[in-house]
C-alpha cells in the first residue's frame, strides 16, 4: 500500500495593498515558490499561501486621496499584487485577502473569544504613533524621536481602545523558544527577540482602534475596528478554514501547525512574539519554525518611494525574463546578511552563470551530438576514469542540494546545482569530443562521452527545475526526456540508449551587451536627483579649524608589510545597534559586488541611519572575528582627534564601492 505524502504548509507574509510590490517584496514569494516547489518534488503534500493585507488606517488614507472607496483601491491593489506573483511563476495555493467576508467573521470571533477569556480587556491608550507601521510606541523606543521601523516622523495619540494581556504569556513563548531552538531562523534573530523585547518585559498590546473605520469592526462593540496586526496575523490559520468555535475545516486539521512561515526580517517582532501569544492564548499549536530573511538592497540602501530607488519585477522580467530574475533574486541572496540588487549585477549574473556555464553547456552539448552523431545519444561503455569521477559528482549532488535545503540555504543549493553544469563543461575540456570526432576509431568514445553529458544535464535539469521551472523544463524538452523522480537521481545512466534530441537547439539565455543595456534602461528609467546627498556633501564640505593633534610613533613597516592590507571603498547598505552593546554598530557594507557585516566602535559618534549612504575606507582581508557575539568580516577605518573622538575615512567624488586604495 502507498504511504501518504507527509503535509507541508509554507506561508509568505500577506503584502500590505498600499501599492505595487517592488523587487524586494518579490522575493520573498519566489523565495517562498523554490522551497515549496522543492517540497513537492521530494514528496510531501505541500501547501502555499501568500496574500494580501488590506485593512488600517493608512490604506483609509490612500483610498480617500484616490477618490475611492478603501474596497475598490485594496481591489485594484490585490490584483496588482496577484499580477507580479503570478508573473513570476509562483505555485501557490491560496491567495488570501483579509477582505474576504471568512476571514473576516473569524477575525471578529477570534477577538470576542479572547475577550471573554479575560486576554482582552478595555481601557485608553496614549502614546506615539506611526501611521505607514500602523504601530504605537513609547518614547524610549524611538530612534532619533522617528518609527523604530521605518524611520518616519510619529505624532501624539489618545483614545479609548482594548489590550491583549502579552505578559500573562510570557514566560511561557520564553521557554517554548529555549525548548525550541528551530522555532526563530536564523539564530541571530531569535537572540534579538529574546534579549531585545521579551526579557527586558512585554507591554500590554493595543489590539483595536477608533480613530479610523478601514478595519473590521469588534462585533460587540463596533466603533472599535481590529488591530491590523491581529487580522493580518490570522491570516495564517483562517486560510486553512480555523473556526473559533472549534468547528475547523479538514485543511486546518490537515496542515496546521504550519512548516515554515517565511517573512522578512522587518516583521519578525509580530510574528515570533505577537503571533505565538496569539496562539496560546487560542490554545492552537506554534508553527514550527519562522524565517526572517534579509533584505534586498539598492546601493543606497533599502528600497522606498520616498528615496526613488524602487525596482520593479515585471520591468526586469520585461528586459531579462522570468527565469533571469528568479535566478538572480535566488542566487544573490545570503542567508543571513542582506543581499544587493542591481540591474549591472543582474547583467554580469545572467551572463557569467546563465548564458555561459549553463546555456552554453547545453546549446554546445546538443549541437556536438547533432554534428558527430545525427542527435542519437548512445551509450558506447568505452569508458574511462574521467567518466567515473563526474558520475559520482553528479550522482552526489542532489545530497548537497538537499542538505542546503533542509538548512533554507537556497542560494547554496542553486549553487550546487551550477556547480554540476561547471562539472560538465570541465568534463568537455577533459575530455574533447571535437577531436574524438576527427577520429572514425573513436567514434564509440565520442558517443560515451556525449552520453555522459546528456545524463549530467538531465539530472542537473531536474534539480533546477524547483528554481527555475521553465528553464529546466526547456532543457528536458530539448534533450528530449522527461524530469527524474527524487528517488532515481542517484542513479546514474537512466537516459535510454539510441534516445535522439533535438536538431533545433534554442539559446536558453543570450549573453547581453553591458554598455548598450545599461544605455537602454537608463532611457526608460532615468536617475533622480538625490537631493539628500547635495545636502549632505555641502555639509561636508565645511571647513573646520586644524586642531593639534599628538600621534605616538610606531615602528617602521616595509613596503611588503603595508601591502598585505586590502582596501577597498564600501558604501554603507544599512546599520543597526548591536542589541545590549554601548559602543557598537554592524553596518552590511557593499565591497565588489559583495556585502560585508562590519563591526565598529562608533555608535558614539554616528547614529545607524546616518552611516546609509556613506562611502567609507574598509579592510576587507581581516579574520571574521566576534564582537559582543556578533561576526564582523572587516573593518572600517577612522581618525581620532585629541579628545578621542572619532571620525570615519569616507571617500569624495563619485569613486565606486570597491575600489582598490593603494
């Protein structure tokens, strides 16, 4: 008898229907797309849900400008939303909107159970508030009196409203994280939950509000409607048909606890203490693990409106294809540190790893076996040692590609991947069909080898088939097979012997002119004016008085001793305090087409948001090292004046990060 498939329940956070989702917020539902995908072809009965989060105050205000109604502009907003997803090819099973009339009855039940359990209760709220997070906050946690989260501007706020008893519960999501170390991903942030907000003691949470109507309202009470993040939340049970009453649909009893809720790093907060209070207060088990993953990056830092730095997926999809793009944001991603996008860095990837390791390898594979072999693939068994070393590569491969996955190192299992087509082309130059085929005697080896590439390729295609699903299903077609079951990938000569491909390879990605792409995208999506830097050099540019400054002598150096110091121009992507530290700030600093997490004792001198932008003078060869338990993978370089102040080597002009200092 079949064994039943194990159930695996994926969820994207819901995006807020304020407007189009940029490049960053794409990837997280292809992020999402790859493991699922990958679920599957392993096995297990997956389900994947993303949507839209259509309530509060500040979708109120954008309707109301609009002139329209909240509905008809989270309608258009969703569709959109929709749009983007399903141009990029992601297999989701439900998209949910917290408009949708069950979900929102179960919301109103959610809240009147939790009432009448004594969880919520009633009483006034004054504090700051920001409207864009929808999120109260004391004074103490603002940063430079701005939004912890967004950095903008927050007002004065007084009115009658209900709480969530948070405290009551915990003690208890404290142990459940100590007796759960997977619960938080990556590790990092499950330390700053614990220590930044739930030790130091929760608050009570403010769980509905009256200043506005865009909202659902409390049942028994309706001039309060719910706090988004309650209804925003719910989305991940009420998806699967939850019931208050206890009368749960057979997907909820099917699915629930959910494998994985991947969101960004930015909503952890609600989602790993919000949420599981959420939860146990409803007496429903935790999800099994969240993942807050990194953030895409401009070089000037995070994408918004407000700074006109935003790229959007259907633009780059419009110049590259879907494919392109799903590789790019699946590849340049690390798994803990924020990644950067570009699109320069977008032409060098699909060049380099696209166009060359892998569309090359399979235009050039098939148009050999069309030339020496009229397209039959054979296998000769003339073999020889070569040919072991890369079956057991290729053979291998998938476990490497599965213990990346089985970790959500999908950047790394995309490059073990790759890693199996490089093999391949290394196989080629080993092995040099072109002169077997000038040799009628060893017409047997040529179709050995041309065996083994086709095999490789297909097995390669199968694995990439999660990432890039129609990539992978183009190469299958041309070399005229189908995908391999997960459990024959460990099995090496399964291509039937005598099997022909195609005597029409298609270029799968052609290699791209640089200067002439960038001319193109530059026509349609010219630069703005960064005013803030003008501001900001004029700033610099001030003169101050020279002050005297004593500097103890130290030993000479060679010329030999001094060079074996790199560095490079970074441009600081982002900044944050170091939780618990006085003195520290990790900054993630763009060097070469690649970031480094940097450590440095200038808290003092600069606040976080301050460093974004600056272009600085780094050591990128140093030793990672720990500091207040926190990797730093460089260093950057300051002056100190006489009274110990310090002040950060930045470069003028428009030099770019990762330019060598010589």
């Amino acid at each position: 008898m079949r064994e039943m498939a194990k159930p695996y329940y994926i969820t994207t956070a819901i995006a807020y229907a304020s407007g189009k989702p940029h490049i960053g917020n794409t990837y997280e539902i292809v992020l999402a797309d790859s493991i699922a995908r990958y679920k599957r072809f392993i096995g297990y009965d997956v389900r994947f849900q993303t949507g839209t989060d259509e309530h509060g105050q500040k979708i109120e205000n954008k309707a109301f400008e609009s002139l329209c109604t909240p509905k008809e502009y989270v309608d258009d907003k969703a569709g959109e939303i929709k749009r983007i997803w399903d141009l990029m090819n992601t297999s989701y099973d439900k998209f949910i909107r917290t408009t949708d009339p069950d979900h929102e009855k179960q919301v109103q039940k959610i809240f009147k159970k939790l009432y009448e359990k004594g969880d919520i209760y009633k009483g006034e709220y004054e504090g700051l508030y920001c409207t864009p997070c929808e999120s109260f906050w004391t004074p103490g946690q603002l940063v430079d009196g701005k939004c912890p989260d967004c950095g903008r501007e927050v007002h004065p706020a007084k009115e009658e409203a209900y709480f969530f008893r948070m405290s009551k519960y915990a003690p208890k999501l404290i142990k459940y994280i100590e007796d759960h170390p997977e619960f938080i991903q990556p590790e990092s942030r499950k330390n700053e939950m614990v220590n930044t907000f739930l030790k130091p003691g929760l608050q009570d949470l403010c769980v509905s509000r009256t200043s506005f109507k865009w909202g659902i309202p409390v049942d028994f009470d309706p001039k309060h409607v719910v706090y988004v993040w309650i209804d925003a939340l719910s989305n991940y049970i009420t998806g699967l048909g939850y019931d208050a009453d206890g009368n749960h649909g057979p997907l909820f009893e099917k699915y629930w606890p959910a494998d994985l809720h991947l969101i960004g790093k930015d909503i952890l907060r609600f989602h790993t203490i919000y949420w599981p209070i959420m939860l146990m207060a409803l007496d429903v088990p935790l999800p099994k693990q969240v993942f807050g993953h990194p953030w895409l990056l401009q070089s000037d830092g995070k994408m918004s409106k407000s700074k006109g730095n935003v790229l959007y997926a259907d633009d780059m999809v419009d110049f590259f294809g879907v494919d392109a793009v799903r590789y790019f944001l699946l590849h340049e991603m690390p798994f803990e540190n924020d990644g950067v996008v570009s699109w320069e860095l977008l032409i060098e990837r699909i060049n380099s790893d696209l166009a060359n390791t892998l569309g090359n390898l399979v235009n050039r594979t098939i148009s050999m076996a069309n030339k020496y072999s009229g397209g039959v693939i054979r296998d000769a068994k003339v073999n020889e040692p070569v040919d072991s070393e890369l079956e057991k590569y290729v053979s291998e491969t998938r476990i490497r590609v599965n213990s990346a996955m089985d970790k959500l190192r999908v950047a790394d299992a995309l490059t073990e991947i790759f890693n199996l087509f490089k093999r391949c082309n290394k196989y080629i130059d080993e092995t040099l069909p072109w002169v077997l085929g000038k040799d009628p005697e060893k017409k047997d080896r040529l179709d050995t080898v041309l065996y083994h590439l086709v095999e490789s390729i297909t097995i390669g295609a199968t694995l990439l088939s999660s990432f890039l699903p129609e990539t992978g299903e183009k190469i299958l077609s041309q070399l005229n097979t189908e995908k391999r079951k997960v459990t024959e990938l460990g099995r090496f000569g399964l291509y039937p012997s005598g099997n022909k491909v195609t005597d029409q390879p298609e270029i799968l990605f052609a290699r791209i002119d640089m200067e002439k792409m960038m001319d193109e995208i530059n026509t349609r999506f010219p630069a703005k004016e960064p005013e803030e830097k003008k501001a900001e050099k004029k700033e610099q540019a001030a003169e101050e008085k020279p002050a005297n400054v004593t500097v103890l002598s130290k030993d000479q150096i060679s010329i030999d001793d001094f060079m074996k110091m790199q560095l490079e121009v970074g441009e600081v992507l982002s900044c944050e305090e170091v939780p618990k530290s006085k003195k520290l700030l990790c900054s993630q600093v763009k060097v070469n087409g690649r970031v480094l997490q940097i450590v440095s004792g200038i808290k003092n001198y600069y606040a976080p948001k301050d460093m974004v932008g600056r272009k600085v003078v780094v050591i990128t060869n140093l030793r990672p090292a720990k500091l207040a338990g926190v990797e730093s993978q460089g260093m950057l370089l300051c002056a100190e004046d006489p009274d110990g102040n310090l002040s950060l080597l930045t470069v003028d002009g428009d030099v770019p990060a990762g330019s060598y200092i010589s």
